[in-house]
C-alpha cells in the first residue's frame, strides 16, 4: 500500500504550513487554535487562498476539491497554532450540515458568509442538564405563526460570545420520545432575548460561553432539516465533529516546541515516550485518513476521537516533564496541562465515546442496572 502523498499535496501542505506559522507567530498561546484563535482578519485570507469550503460544490460557492487537499492544509493550519476559530466551525459543521439537510434558500443565505470568511458561527447544543446526551436537551422552541418562540440555556458555546449566528438545536415537542421531538435552527445572534455570558475556565480564557434564550423569535424558515428531526441530523453532524485531524493535533505546535527545544534524549524512559508520541501521531493521523478518504466503518469517530484526545493529555505531560520545574511557572507548557483535560471532554466525553463503541461498533451488551 503506498501511504505517501502527491507533490501537489505535499507542496499544498507547505504552503499552508508556512501560512499558519506566519499566522501562529502573533499570537500568545497557539495551542487550541480551533477553538481559541479568533482572528476574522485571518479568517478572510483563508477565503481569498480558496481554503474555506474547499470540498463543496463549486455551484454552492465551495471550492470542488478533494477531501485530501482539505486535509493536508487543515493539518498543517492547527498544526502550527494558526488562529482559525473565527472560521472553524463553520467549514467543519455547519456548511457540510446546510449541503445535507438545508434547504436551497438556506444554502443561498448563509452559505456565501461562510466561504469567504466573513460569518462567524457557534453551536447551540450542550445544556447544564445535557452535556453529551444530547436527548436530554430542554430548551425549547414553540410555534407561534410565522415564527418560533425560543426559551432556554445552552452552556459550553465555544465562540458564542462572537458569532454571529448560532445553530440551535431545541425540543419542538415536548411530547415525543426523548429522540424524537428535537429540532434544529438557524439563530442571529443579534435577536431580542438573546443574553451571551463567557465562562472564564482555568486558563483564564473565555472561549465557552452561557446562552441565555428568553422569548426570542425565530423566522419558521429558519428551520434546518426535519421537524422534530434533529437527532439523526446531529448524529451525522457529530461525525463531522469527532473523527477530524482537530481531535489529534491541537496540541502538537507544543509538542514540536519541546521537542526541539530538548534536543538529544538521553534518558531512555524519556526516550520510550517520544517513540510512543510519534507512533501515535502517525498512527491516529492514518485514523483520520480512514475517514477522510471515506473507508472508515460506522462507529470510527468515536474511536478515533477517544484514541486522540485521550492520547493529547499524554502529550501535554510529556511536555511538562521535559521541561521540568519550569512547567510549574504560567507559560505555554503549564497552560496546556491545565487544558488538556478538557480535550477528553468537548464533543462527547471520553466515557460516553467508549460507550458508543462498545455498544454499537463492537455490539456489547448492557451491563444491567440494579434494581435496588
């Protein structure tokens, strides 16, 4: 099997390497850059490069490219720390949702505002009560004419605070079966009742955020999908969410940071663990490859996300321990250890994953619960 890539992609991936350390040079903290790096000035120039929507159909305004030329300049943005927030959920989620499940109106909207990098996006699904059980969701949204009547709280909104829209997801019957009265819509976050409020975690930064819904109105156009739909949609769209080159390499500018910076690893142990990293990288980089190119079985996400989070708290504590006594100082190392718990949490905990793939990928059976 040959395992290499083009010279066009590899050329594509040095220049979009080059790109995102030009980019990642400006700012503090590189780490986390899909989620913390909210630059909409960068987000523009990805547009004018064409690297925004790069695999949609060129009738839609996408750029008609495969999904390996999306994926090495992806790796290679968040690899080195390039602040992509502004944009990243949005090419990721949002857009390839719209192409799915949106309607041709709705495509025509929102679509354009994504490829050029001008609309920046959150998504609404987490709730105190509902983290990752997503059929537990209770904000609701209630028909009143031409127009959807939303009450609730979401929390966990990374981005909220500066996006301008928000994909919503809300129970539209409350009625129905837990997975079956959740709908999905599209939210100006400059609606009346909207109230934003940033969650400062133990970093110090503020990219989740609380969202308060009171009364506020939603055109019924606005609805995405099905009614009462939203389940299947959001299961399809977390695949988009979990199974990316994200989930393996938030933290790998630090990584290639310390790396360097050690120089000769003499002490065997330390030595075992930077085998063991670059065995890793390389092999949940062919995970990803899996999806990408459309081989990966149902279920892969989860397990691709679980393997890669889980090993980026590793990495996070290598760091710190080839830096030693210093990483107990506030600088980049100490900063990603306080984090990096929280890869193992967004998108789907670590214990619910390994739930989903012992019960659908290998077909386990439930453990019963007590009767007393």
């Amino acid at each position: 099997m040959e395992f290499t890539l083009s010279p066009e992609l590899v050329a594509l991936g040095d220049e979009a390497r080059e790109v995102g350390r030009r980019a990642a040079s400006k700012v503090e903290m590189p780490e986390d850059s899909w989620l913390i790096g909210n630059d909409r000035e960068f987000s523009r120039e990805l547009a004018e490069r064409g690297w925004l929507g790069m695999t949609w159909p060129a009738e839609h305004g996408g750029g008609d490219k495969t999904p390996l030329e999306r994926f090495v300049v992806v790796e290679a943005l968040i690899s080195t720390g390039a602040p992509i927030a502004s944009s990243w959920f949005a090419d990721r989620q949002i857009g390839p949702t719209m192409l799915q499940f949106g309607s041709d109106e709705q495509r025509q909207r929102y679509l354009p505002g994504i490829v050029n990098g001008t609309d920046q996006w959150s998504i609404g699904m987490s709730e105190p009560d509902a983290g990752s059980d997503v059929a537990s969701v209770r904000t609701k949204a209630e028909r009143d004419g031409d127009r959807w009547i939303v009450n609730g709280q979401k929390i966990w909104t990374s981005g909220a605070a500066d996006a301008d829209f928000i994909y919503l997801i809300a129970r539209t019957d409350p009625d129905a079966p837990p997975h079956k009265g959740l709908s999905e819509f599209v939210v100006a976050m400059d609606s009346p009742g909207i109230e934003v409020k940033p969650v400062t975690d133990l970093t110090g930064n503020k990219h989740f955020c609380e969202v308060f819904f009171e009364n506020v109105e939603v055109p019924v156009e606005n609805l995405v999908g099905g009614l009462n739909e939203s389940f299947g949609q959001v299961m399809r769209q977390m695949e988009h969410e979990r199974g990316g080159i994200d989930r393996l390499v938030s933290n790998r500018a630090l990584y290639d940071l310390i790396r360097d910076e050690a120089g000769p690893i003499t002490n065997p142990l330390l030595r075992q663990r930077f085998a063991k990293a670059e065995t890793i990288y390389t092999l949940g980089r062919l995970m990803v490859l899996k999806e990408v190119v459309g081989q990966a079985p149902p279920g892969w996400s989860s397990i691709t996300k679980t393997l890669a989070t889980e090993f980026e708290v590793e990495v996070a504590e290598l760091c710190g321990d080839v830096l030693g006594p210093e990483s107990m100082l506030w600088n980049r190392v100490s900063r990603n250890i306080c984090y990096a718990p929280a890869y193992t949490l967004m998108g789907g905990t670590t214990l619910i994953l390994r739930n989903i793939i012992g019960e659908r990928v290998l077909g386990l059976p439930r453990e019963p619960r007590p009767t007393s």
